[in-house]
C-alpha cells in the first residue's frame, strides 16, 4: 500500500504517475486531506482511497509520502511516526527537511528517502533529486526511483547535493517561465500564438540538449551563422547580462534553501 500524507498538486501528480505506469492501482493508494472537499476531490479525480486521518493512512503504508510543507512535520509527524510499520520506506518530497532532522523528529529508526521533485511532474517531465539514509536498501531506492522515473526522469545524489538541485531544476522552471513570457512579449504576435512558438522553442531545444549529449555551447553556435539574427540577438542577451542573472538567480536560490536547513 503506497500512503500520501497530503494531496495536494505534487502529491496528485505522483499518484497520476504511478496510475499511469501501472507500478500500482488505485485500490493500493491512500491520500489524506485536511478538509473534507479535498478528500471529495481526490476519491473523484483519481479513484483512490482519500481520508483527513494521518494516522490511519500511516498504519497501512509499506511506502509513506510526506507531501505536506516544511512547516507542518513538526505537527504531522509526531502524530503518525507510532503508527508507521516498521520497515515502510518513507519518502520526504519537502524542501528545507534534512534527513537528520525528519529521522530525530520520528524519533525512531526509519528507512527515509528524501527527494526534490519538481512541477513538471504535473505534465509526466519532472526531474527529481533522490537521496536516502543508511537504512535505505538497493531494493528500496530501486523502487522508489522507478516510481519518479514514472512522471519523468530522476538521478540519486547526495544530500549535500540538494540545495543545488533546488536551484538547477526545483525552481528554474518559474525562471524558464519568464523567459517564455519576454520572448512572446517582445514583439507583434498573438500572445497565445508566441506563448505557443515559445515554448515549443524551448521544449525543443531542452530535447536537443538531453538527446544529442552536445554541450549547450555546441549547441548555440550551430544556430548562430556569423553576422546573422540569431548572433546579433545572443549578442544583446550577452550585453544585457543574462548569464550573469541566471548564475545570481541561482546562487540566491540556492542560499535561501542552505537558510531553510539551518
């Protein structure tokens, strides 16, 4: 039985993921809401077992997702880590939760599996960041990687690693966004049809990126002909600073998460 402790839009992307795939069915998946609409709303949408008590969903978890905000694991936690099964693997999807600090706020021995998910797991192309405890098996991450890998691609890396992670993929794509959005406000075209070319654009360029195996650099001179538009244009962005942005961006990103585990 796979548990969600919340159901909200990441949670609800997983569950369509492991649907989709056939890894489970909906009569082994459970979600909690706090309010009894959600609830409503997830028996509905995914045909799954939905309920407001923690506690219970804990109890008939192998798998236990913690999709709830950082803020609340002090208030959830504590509530179901004695209903836990003893060998459930249990998945944290929160920024800013370390390990360390989840396995002291269970207070117990627990076999944990932290990951950074991103929102394109709500379309099937989200990249996730995996990392585990020692209490984790080969068997166990196997399974909990082929679930992500279900709505999307996933690596394991270290925790040391997760910050950056945030700052790479977690939330690069509100900066992708922005970029999307300039590019269709720039000139005359309909907006809907430039968001349309733009995004088709950069959805195509990501898939050149992940499927040649070229550099990004490789890949930006073989549009660019020397005194053409597209040289001009990468030019500008050059004057302009927008590398130097999207590496502040980054760093900023990347700090505030290091603040949020401190």
């Amino acid at each position: 039985m796979i548990s969600f402790i919340g159901g909200g839009n990441m949670a609800t992307a997983i569950i369509s993921g492991i649907l989709s795939s056939g890894l489970s069915d909906s009569d082994h998946i459970c979600a909690t809401a706090a309010h009894e609409s959600s609830v409503i709303r997830l028996k509905k949408t995914l045909h799954i077992e939905a309920t407001t008590d923690n506690k219970a969903a804990a109890q008939k978890a192998d798998i236990l997702f913690l999709a709830i905000k950082p803020n609340m694991f002090h208030k959830v936690i504590p509530e179901i880590r004695h209903a836990v099964k003893k060998n459930a693997i249990i998945v944290s999807i929160a920024a800013g939760q370390t390990i360390e600090r989840i396995e002291e706020i269970f207070e117990n021995s627990i076999k944990l599996v932290r990951v950074m998910p991103n929102t394109p797991a709500m379309v099937g192309a989200a990249m996730s960041a995996i990392c585990c405890n020692d209490a984790v098996t080969d068997e166990d991450l196997a399974e909990i990687q082929a679930i992500f890998n279900s709505f999307g691609k996933s690596e394991v890396v270290s925790e040391s690693m997760i910050d950056t992670v945030i700052g790479v993929s977690g939330s690069s794509p509100a900066y992708v966004y922005m970029f999307i959005e300039a590019m269709a406000d720039a000139d005359g075209m309909p907006r809907a049809q430039a968001y349309k070319f733009a995004a088709q654009a950069v959805l195509g360029s990501a898939k050149m990126v992940l499927e040649t195996g070229k550099h990004p650099g490789e890949l930006k001179d073989a549009v660019c002909s020397p005194g053409g538009t597209t040289i001009e244009a990468v030019a500008t962005l050059e004057k302009a600073g927008l590398r130097n942005a999207v590496i502040e961006a980054q760093r900023a990103c990347v700090q505030k998460s290091r603040d949020m585990n401190s």
